[in-house]
C-alpha cells in the first residue's frame, strides 16, 4: 500500500520551483511554448520577428541576428515564444553589473500585434523570471517609455517590478517606427524576483490600484497636459496619454508636449526621491513622497 502525500505547500517550496511552476501555467494558458533559440537558423528567425513588431522593414533589423548569434553563444537569453508553428513572440536579455551586483538586463521583449491580449508577454517574462531564479540571479532590470500607458501597467502592477531611474533622452534618437521623431525618455525598473511583492504581483492577472490624492500632470479639455500643483501632498497621481504611440503620429506636437511634462513632474519626482507605488489602469502613476 503507497500511503498519500500532501502537496507541498507554496511557501514550503523554493523561489525557483514556484516560479517555473507559474510560468508553465502562464504559458499554458497563453497557448504557447518557449523555445530557446540555439542556432542560426533560430537567430534568424528571432531577427525577422522582432523587426516586424517594432514595424521596421526588413532590411532595418533592430537586433542583428550576427548579434543575437553571439549573445545566444554566451549564455544571454534568447527565446521565442511559439504557438503551434508560429512565432508569436521573442525576448532577449543579457547578464550585467549594478553597483556591483550581478543582474540580467531585458533589453527587449515583443508580441506580434495578433495575439496581444492572450497573455503571451506576462508567460514570456515568468518564464524569464523562472529562468533567471534558476540560475541564482534573484533580478531583473529593463527600461521602458514612461509615456506608454499599456507598459507601464504591465511593468509595475502585473509584473510588480520597482521604478528606480528616470533618465532622459536614454538612446538618443532611434529610427524604428515606433519611436521615429521623438525623445527616448525611459524608467529604469528592478524587478525583484524572488520578492513577496512580486510573488503577489504575478499571482494576480486583473485589477491594479486607483489614483489618491491631488494629479500633478492631467488632461484639459482639448486633450491638453495641464501640470497642477500639489504642494505638501504626501502621494500624488500623474497621468499619461491615452495613446502616445498613435499621439506620435497624429499630434507630434502634444506628443511633444505630454513628453515634457512626464519628464519635468514625474522625472523631477523621482529625482527628489518620491518613490512610484504603482499604476492604475485607468492610467496614473502613483507617487508616494519619501
């Protein structure tokens, strides 16, 4: 007679073991698997997929696969997220130092426009995430444009990750479709993996906080940034763009504008040591006053 064992409990087991287990689930659920890109052919593909979500035509690569060679090679991470025969996805990340701390960089993580909504950048960054604990690195760090409202949710409530940085005009100018013509302003972003505040994070797939407190940067009503002044406030909201990514298109001018202003309030902000407590779906970092 075999005698039954009860499952573990979750906080019994380790960081690594819960996070891959998370991330089979989430792939599961996305339909998708990862498969690790391990071969030219691979790098090739991963190349292609990528130039195509960031709208480039083919002959302007935004990652070299001689590149994307040589990192795989390395040891970096290059994955591509598949379902059934297509490529639906990709990711590459790196090792890197901070302040002398070994980390992995997450330079850059797309999904075909097809497929947003199914849940297959929340699998490729768990698996990320499972994949890093794995190997003993309990961080990951990646920028993203504070202006992008759908990135910025993603980032710090579904994912959990800690705003750090604001660094202004980070790249300089780039020429891919979806930046072409403006300022690359980017927050800096640790994600703490093995973290309880990430644990919940990640645990929860809808939701996210509401706004408190006075807005320091919202719209008018022709659509205008309007800074407002919220002096002595203890927490503070700050609003994006609906769309900025369109806004660059059709308004390059207010695009301009909205730029600016996240820059000086939000930027300004951090810099003075308010620490960002999260971002509402409706679209508002939180600031907390240190």
């Amino acid at each position: 007679m075999i005698a039954a064992v009860d499952p573990v409990p979750a906080e019994r087991t380790s960081p690594p073991r819960r996070a891959a287990a998370l991330a089979r689930v989430a792939a599961a659920q996305a339909r998708i698997s990862m498969v690790e890109v391990v071969d030219p052919p691979g790098v090739a593909a991963a190349e292609r997929l990528l130039t195509e979500i960031w709208g480039n035509p083919p002959e302007r690569s935004v990652l070299p696969s001689n590149v994307l060679r040589a990192l795989q090679h390395s040891g970096a991470y290059v994955f591509l997220a598949r379902a059934g025969d297509l490529d639906v996805g990709a990711s590459v990340a790196w090792w890197a130092v901070d302040a002398g701390r070994l980390h992995l960089h997450s330079h850059i993580t797309g999904v075909v426009p097809g497929v947003a909504g199914r849940g297959v950048g929340r699998a490729i960054k768990l698996h990320q995430r499972a994949w890093a604990l794995e190997r003993g690195v309990e961080v990951i760090r990646w920028t993203f444009d504070p202006l992008v409202r759908r990135n910025a949710f993603f980032n710090l409530t579904r994912l959990g990750a800690t705003a750090e940085r604001y660094h202004v005009d980070f790249y300089g100018s780039m020429p891919d479709a979806v930046n072409a013509g403006d300022e690359t302003d980017r927050i800096e972003v640790a994600w703490w993996l093995a973290s309880s505040g990430v644990d919940a994070a990640v645990a929860v797939t809808t939701g996210g906080p509401s706004a408190e407190g006075a807005a320091c940067v919202l719209l008018d009503d022709h659509g205008e940034p309007v800074v407002v002044g919220s002096a002595g406030a203890e927490r503070t909201a700050c609003a994006t763009p609906p769309d900025a990514v369109a806004l660059r298109s059709t308004d390059p001018r207010l695009a301009r504008r909205w730029r600016h202003a996240l820059r000086d309030v939000l930027g300004g902000a951090m810099a003075d040591g308010w620490r960002v407590d999260g971002f509402t779906r409706s679209g508002s970092y939180l600031l907390r006053r240190p």
